[in-house]
C-alpha cells in the first residue's frame, strides 16, 4: 500500500518523444506536498474503508535518451497511516495505530517499500511498472496500472506526474488482521505521484 506504492518510475516507459525532450535526465525527488498514496479494502459487504499515508519519500533516476532504463525507490512510513476515526480495539492509542502495529507491522517493519525491476508502454500514455513490495517483512512483485498526467517545466522546475492503481492480496504479505470479521483481503492502492528534478 504503500507507497507503494513507489511506482513513479512507470511513467518514464510511457514517453513519447516529444516528452523525453521536455523533461531532461536527472535526479528526481517526491514533492509529498501533492502526492497521495490512497489504499481501500472492504468492510465486509457494507462499504469500502479508505486511507493513506503522511510521509512518503522517494527518487526517481531519469534517463530521458532510455527511459525504461530508468529507476524509481520509494519509501513509506508504516506508522503514517490517517483513516476515518474509528474505536480502537487492541489497546493502542487510536485506530490509526492499529493499523500500523497489526495490519502493516509497523513495530517490527517500519518502513514500507517499493523498487522497480521493468517498466512496459502498453499504449500513448499508458503502461505498466512491475518493482518489489516489502511490507509488514515480505517482498514480492507488484505490478501497477500507469498512466502519463503531465511532464514539463512548472516555475523554472522540469516535473513528471502519474497516476498508478494496483491490487494486491494483503495475506501474502503476512497481513490477516480482522478477516476473521469480514475485512477484506484484497487492497486496492491509488497512486498520484509528482516529481521535481532535484536541485
């Protein structure tokens, strides 16, 4: 859910020419001040329970001439998590901490992850970033839907933007909090990433 959720890089493989000439190779930072990181999973049959993530950090590795030789790292805060109030039922000092401590194993794994190994066009703006999850202690890949918002210069700072959604199955990541009463297993994570070149 994070951060995963540190697909960014995605929208390198999406380029078009005229893209790659707007947006020079480069260092890459996060602007955490307009990227989200956005994870629902169901309330049993009743509704769907969202939530995100504070802290986000992450580099991207620009090659505008290759650019699916580019490389993105992102980092998550596990104990960033901001939800809808709720009671918390395990002792914790709210339903945020919950989360973190037993759904994301945030006490042991406070750090959640996410590496890109290949990216892929699958259309004009368009395409797929497949990298390695580590949550709550596990990594597996994850492969991501992408898509291309806007690249260019934004007040004298070339910048690169996406949207990015996957699914993922939460058990397999050693997650089973509250199943037992009808949470679900699978979490969908919307990505809306920003990216300044660094200075």
């Amino acid at each position: 859910m994070t951060k995963f959720l540190a697909a960014a890089v995605s929208t390198i493989a999406l380029s078009s020419a005229a893209f790659a000439q707007d947006v020079p190779s480069g260092e890459y930072k996060l602007d955490p001040t307009h990227t989200t990181v956005v994870w629902s999973v169901a309330h049993g049959p009743f509704s769907m329970y969202r939530g995100s993530f504070e802290t986000i950090e992450g580099t991207l590795t620009y090659n505008s001439r290759r650019p699916a030789r580019s490389e993105l790292t992102v980092s998550i805060d596990a104990n960033s998590v901001d939800s809808p109030e709720a009671v918390s039922h395990a002792g914790n000092a709210n339903f945020q901490e919950d989360i973190a401590k037993n759904a994301l194993g945030a006490d042991a794994n406070p750090q959640i992850t996410f590496t890109t190994t290949s990216l892929k066009k699958t259309g004009e703006g368009e395409g797929t970033v497949t990298g390695d999850l580590t949550l709550n202690g596990v990594t597996k890949p994850v492969t991501m839907e992408v898509q291309l918002r806007g690249a260019g210069d934004f007040m004298g700072s070339p910048r690169i933007g996406f949207t990015g959604e996957t699914t993922i199955d939460r058990t397999e990541f050693g997650s089973d909090a509250w199943t037992q009463f009808g949470v679900g297993k699978d979490v969908t994570i919307t990505v809306e990433a920003e990216f300044a070149q660094a200075q």
